[in-house]
C-alpha cells in the first residue's frame, strides 16, 4: 500500500483548507446561530471550483477522483458541516447519484449540466414520514397516465427541499395488478403540486435546510423516468454506498477540528499551576482522539479509493463504504464530546466552537443510513 497524496491531491487539500481559514471559518458560527442558509459561501464555492464535486466534467463538474474529492470534503468540514451537508446533499454526493448511475446521456446533458452552470441545488427525496430506515414501506405514488406520471406524497427531511431547482424522487409506481415497482423521477421543482412543507428546527447542522416535500398531482414528462420503472431500490443503495465515503469524510473533518481545538487548548488552559494538558488523564484523551481520527481517515481514504475503482471495473465496496460512515461518525461524535470535555465549562458554551462540532456531530451518525442500519449491511455482507 502506498500512502502518499500525489500534487493535485495535495493541491486539492490546501486550496479548500485555505478556503475554510478565509471564507468559512469567520462566519460558521454566526450562520449556525442564526440558521441562516449560506447562499454567499455556496456561490464562493462555485467560483473556485469546489461545487458539484462528483459530477464528471462533461457535465459541467470538476470530474475530480474520489480521493480528492473526499480531501476537499474533510478539509471543508472543518470549517462547517452544515455548508458541507447543503453543498454534498447536491451533486457532491446524493441527489445526482441516481441520475449518474441510471440515467441516459440526454437525461444527463439536460438536467445535470444546466444545474452545474447555473450553481442551481438539487435535493435527494427519499424519506417519508413511514418509511426512513425502511424504504421499503414508501407510499408516494406515480401512476402512468399519457406518457406522464403523476406523482403523490409526502417527503420529510429532505436537504436543501425548500430551494432547489430540481428534486430526485422515489415513487412507487402502481402497475395494472395492483403491485408496485419502486422508480426515480427527476422533478423540475417548479412544476405545479410541488411544494415545500414544514422547515425542521435542528440540533446541529443548522445553516442547511431542512424541510418538507408535498407532492400534490405533480405532472412529470416519462423521459424524466431514470432507467426502468422498478430501478428504485437498486439505485437508492448504490447512491447510499457511493454517497457514504462523503460523511464519513465530513465526520473526519469535524473530528479533526475538535481535536485541533482541543489540542490548543490544554496547552493553554492553566489548573493546578501548570497547563491541563501535562495531566495523564488529558493526555490519553488526546492520544485516543489522534488514533481514532487517523485510522477514521484511512477507512474514508480506502473507500474513496475504492469508488473509483467501481467505476472503472464495478468492484463491490459496499461494505467498506459502511465501514468508513460507521466509524468516522462514532470516532467523530466521540471525539467531539471529548473536546467539550478538555473545555471544561468553556466547551459547553457556544463562545467555543467545540459546542458546535458536538452538535454537528450527532447526525452522522442517523443520516444516509443510521448507524444501526451500518451494521446491520456490514453483518450482512460478511455472512453472506
Ligand atoms: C438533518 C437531516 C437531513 C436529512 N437529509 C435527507 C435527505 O436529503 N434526503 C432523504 O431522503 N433523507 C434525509 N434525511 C433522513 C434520514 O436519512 C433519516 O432520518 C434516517 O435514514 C433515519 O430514518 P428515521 O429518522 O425515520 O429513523 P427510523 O428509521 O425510524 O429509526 C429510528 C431508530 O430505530 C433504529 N432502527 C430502525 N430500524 C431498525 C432495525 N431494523 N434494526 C435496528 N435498529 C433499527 C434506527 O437506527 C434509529 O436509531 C435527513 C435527516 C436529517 C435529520
């Protein structure tokens, strides 16, 4: 194995980290506190090239390798994950996904490539009030009508719901026997019947969106179908197994900041005469924090690396795609509640941003698959 970022990587890294010391850093905390949804820093990430991270470059994206995109993701991370979450929710991860892997090259050049050069949003909607984990229990419908279907339902959670251009929506289409085949749409969201529901009032992550999705006798053209009509549930996983390497590169990042500041702090804070950080019991805080982070990394690393590979030959990494969101979103909400920790009472106000990282932290470890779900597909995978 051989370990060593190559220049563009490297060049990749410092241009995002530069980015979130100038551009990020300065006013994440006053966007989390004011849950203000950071238009100005989405558009600063376009302008330098940072935006649709995943999408290849015929389509309009930096057609970047999933190493670095997974760097740029960590990097940025450290500044804010609610930015990370609203910019990824978009064609850095999930909502292109399907469209990616199951559309046609017209549905590509039509939809995706627009979007990228218009720096428009794209929400990926999945959940629903009765079906999160289980997405077998969808109940949206399509129904086929004139070569349109007209799609009904409800979605909850969705990132970025309540601004976005586009929307790729689950539904099951009913067939004349009255079963029903799991399928994916891309909705234009100015379509008539789309409407963005209740905002969720969130824990961390607070300058993204997060809201509602009413889907009233919304009229779609069957060329917005991606694939076949019963594709829905095999594109949803791959999405997930592509989309997971993401988070877990987000969780590196809040991780890596809680530490950072963890790290600073004990060497300043003075208790006893002398800094906390010289106290045993510090110490291996801060030695377990490091360890955990690193080896975070090299599985975030390791199924970046091997997404790629899926593209190139289709080799399988559903499981260290699990392996890298499980981890890196335990070591990160360990790591963050430890930093709050060294604190003291410090961390546990909101002039530290180690408060934020904590609250950040949590939803890693419940989105794009809870943890629980992580390990269940792990168990899964290796008993088969
Ligand atoms: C901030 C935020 C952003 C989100 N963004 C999106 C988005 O853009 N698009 C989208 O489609 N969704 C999005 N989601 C939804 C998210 O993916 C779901 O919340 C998540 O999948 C869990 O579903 P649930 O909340 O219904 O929990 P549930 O499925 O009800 O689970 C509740 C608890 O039960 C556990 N559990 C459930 N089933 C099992 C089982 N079989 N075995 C063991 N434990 C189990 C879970 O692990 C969890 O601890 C978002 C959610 C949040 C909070």
């Amino acid at each position: 194995m051989y370990f060593v970022l190559n220049n563009e990587q490297e060049a990749f890294k410092k241009m995002a980290r530069d980015f979130t010391e100038n551009e990020i850093k300065p006013v994440a905390r006053e966007l989390d506190e004011n849950e203000e949804f950071p238009w100005e820093l989405l558009q600063k990430l376009e302008d330098v090239g940072l935006a649709n991270l995943g999408v290849p470059e015929q389509y309009g994206g930096p057609g970047i390798d999933s190493l670095s995109y997974s760097l740029i993701i960590e990097e940025l991370s450290r500044g804010c994950a609610g930015l990370v979450v609203t910019s990824s929710a978009n064609g850095n991860s999930l909502a292109f996904y399907p469209l990616l892997l199951g559309g046609t090259e017209e549905q590509k050049e039509r939809i995706i490539t627009p979007i990228c050069e218009e720096g428009k949003l794209v929400s990926f909607s999945l959940t629903e009030p009765g079906a999160g984990s289980d997405i077998g229990a969808i109940s949206t419908t399509a129904k086929k009508e004139n070569g349109e279907y007209i799609i009904n339902g409800t979605k909850c959670f969705i990132t970025n719901a309540s601004y976005a251009a586009y929307h790729t929506v689950f539904a099951n289409v009913i067939q004349n026997d009255g079963t029903k085949k799991l399928s994916v749409f891309m909705v234009d969201g100015s379509t008539p019947g789309v409407i963005p529901g209740k905002k969720e009032k969130k824990m961390g992550i607070r300058c993204s969106d997060t809201a509602e999705l009413i889907f009233e006798d919304v009229r779609v053209p069957e060329e917005n179908l991606i694939g076949n009509e019963g594709d829905g549930f095999k594109l949803a996983m791959k999405t997930l197994d592509m989309a997971r390497p993401s988070v877990g590169a987000i969780a590196l990042g809040i991780a890596q900041a809680a530490y950072e500041e963890a790290l600073t702090y004990s060497k300043d804070r003075v208790q006893f005469g002398r800094p906390i950080c010289e106290n045993q019991a510090i110490q291996f805080m801060l030695a377990d924090m490091a360890t955990e982070i690193e080896a975070a990394r090299l599985l975030v690393y390791q199924a970046s690396w091997l997404k790629d590979k899926y593209y190139e030959d289709g080799s399988p990494f559903t499981r260290q795609a699990a392996f890298a969101k499980l981890y890196a979103s335990d070591v990160a909400m360990k790591v963050a509640t430890d930093a709050v920790q060294i604190l003291g009472g410090y961390g546990y106000t909101r002039e530290f941003m180690v408060e934020k990282y904590m609250h950040d932290a949590k939803i890693m470890q419940i989105f794009e698959g809870t943890n629980q779900i992580q390990r269940q597909l792990i168990a899964a995978n290796i008993l088969k």
